[in-house]
C-alpha cells in the first residue's frame, strides 16, 4: 500500500507556480491576484479561506480577502461580485461556500463573470467542462486529477467509482473521469439510494468517495489492490484534540488501507490539493489561458 501524499504534492506545485510567477513578473507581466468573499463567521470556511490567503503569498499572487457580516442584504453582496468582475486588477475571486440561508447561491454564482470563476462553480464552466473544453475545472476534481497523474495512476479502461452526487465534487469528477483526456475511464455513480452500492464498490479498480459520511467505506466494500480516493473531511468530536474534533473521512482508514495499491489519508490527501488546483486556476486566469 502506498499512501498519496497530498500535502506533499501540492508544496511541489505551488514552488512549481511561485517559480512561474517570478518569472512573468521578471518580464514584465502582471502579478495574478485572487480577490475572496467570506460571508460571517463559520469556522470551516474561516480555516478555508485562511488557507488560501497563505496559499497566495507561496505562490507569490496578490490576494484581497473581502469581508461581511452573516446578516448582509444579498442585494449588497451581489454589488460587491459586480464590482470584483469588472475590476481589471483582480484576474479570479471566489465566493466562499455555504452562504447564509436568506442569499440565493446560485444566484451568486450566475452573477459571477465566468472568465473570472476559478472556484469553476459558474454553467458556463462547468458545461465547459462536461464537453471537454478548455474552461476553470472546479478544485477538488481538478485536484484529485493531478494526483492521479503525478503517482502515475494508471485509469484508462479502468472501473471508477464515484460515491456521491454533488455539484461541486461527485457530478465534474464523474465527468472527468470518463472524459479521454483525463480518466477515461469506465464510471459508475453511486449515491444513498443506489440498491447495488457495495457491490459496485467491490468491482471498482478505483474508488473516490465523496459522500460526506464518516467511514462509510469499509474493507468489505474494497477489492484487493483498489486505489481510493477520500474527499470525506468530516467534523468528529474528540476530546484527545486541542480544536475538540478531528477531521474524518469517509474511508475506514485503517481496515481498507491494506487491500489498496493507493490511498489517500485524511487530512494530508485530497485536502490541501483543493486549494493548491484554486491556485492553478488563479495563475491560468492571470495569463488569461482560456479566456481572453
């Protein structure tokens, strides 16, 4: 069993963009600059969001963290996305998820100039996407790709499959998987009503799990020599913790990690990949790559 090192992987490509940055800098080019909206005080997000404004400065990209309070009017938030798409200094900016419950998401999302979606969230990329166009690929498939890549994962013809149905990582990364120029290979979405789930499972050369419940897959789910992938990044209470809690995923760790060729830890694995692919997207909206 080999353990896929995201946390590693991504320090190497962020020096990878840093390097890059440098170098269109030193020739007269603009720095990137990732501008951010974080909407009250939910600690995941807060973490998140810090994360990122660290992952800037290694990178060496400008990054503006803009704030509000949880009780703002959406009509004021959605002035603030304007103001973001039409300021020529800032190339990316996300808008950190969830929102509060009186503001449309998707309604923010759509208001976002699609040229400068690096989360990847807005249709116009994700229909992109879905047709293998050149387009801002949202961050954990797009991270979980690179993984694959950079450990020489074999998936072509492959059996993949995707635990869960999300917009943001279960849909693109079934996507992706299938399409010929990233996984393809042959995927099955499973989801909490699929009847033949286990047994799915148990065929699949390659599991990526994003159901969001802790260990839900467990040995008997996984064949001998799997890779797996765990999206999961649930809050556990543990008293052992200083924060109270421990992240968990949603692969029974230490019973499935045997069986497996590959395996990503949680944290460590998918986690950091997330913000470092964030990054790639900053530094390809910066050089306008997919759209002028």
């Amino acid at each position: 069993m080999q353990l896929i090192d995201g946390k590693a992987t991504a320090a190497k490509i962020k020096e990878e963009i840093a390097e890059e940055v440098k170098q269109i800098v030193a020739a007269g080019g603009k720095q990137p600059h990732l501008a951010a909206i974080l909407v009250g005080h939910d600690g995941g997000s807060e973490t998140y969001v810090k994360n990122k404004v660290i992952a800037c400065e290694t990178c060496g990209f400008k990054s503006t963290l803009i704030r509000f309070e949880e009780d703002i009017p959406e009509v004021e938030l959605l002035a603030k996305v304007k103001e973001l798409n039409e300021d020529s200094d800032v190339d990316g900016f996300i808008v950190q998820l969830p929102l509060p419950k009186h503001i449309d998401e998707q309604k923010v999302i759509m208001a976002i100039d699609y040229r400068k979606d690096v989360d990847g969230f807005h249709p116009i990329n994700v229909g992109r996407m879905s047709i293998g166009l050149p387009c801002f690929i949202s961050a954990t498939p797009l991270g979980i790709i690179t993984l694959l890549r950079r450990y020489n994962i074999e998936t072509s013809g492959k059996k993949c499959v995707v635990l869960g149905r999300s917009n943001i990582v279960g849909k693109p990364m079934a996507q992706l998987m299938m399409q010929k120029q990233y996984g393809d290979a042959t995927v099955t979405v499973c989801h909490s009503h699929s009847k033949t789930l286990k047994e799915d499972c148990k065929e699949a050369d390659i599991i990526i799990a994003a159901i969001g419940r802790p260990d839900f897959v467990t040995a008997d789910m996984v064949k001998e020599g799997a890779v797996i992938v765990d999206v999961g990044t649930t809050r556990v209470p543990d008293a052992t913790k200083k924060k109270g809690f421990r992240l968990n995923g949603d692969v029974k760790f230490d019973e499935v990690s045997p069986k497996c060729s590959f395996i990503t830890p949680v944290p460590g694995g998918v986690g950091p990949m997330t913000i470092c692919s964030l990054m790639k997207n900053t530094l390809s909206a910066g050089k306008k790559e997919f759209y002028k």
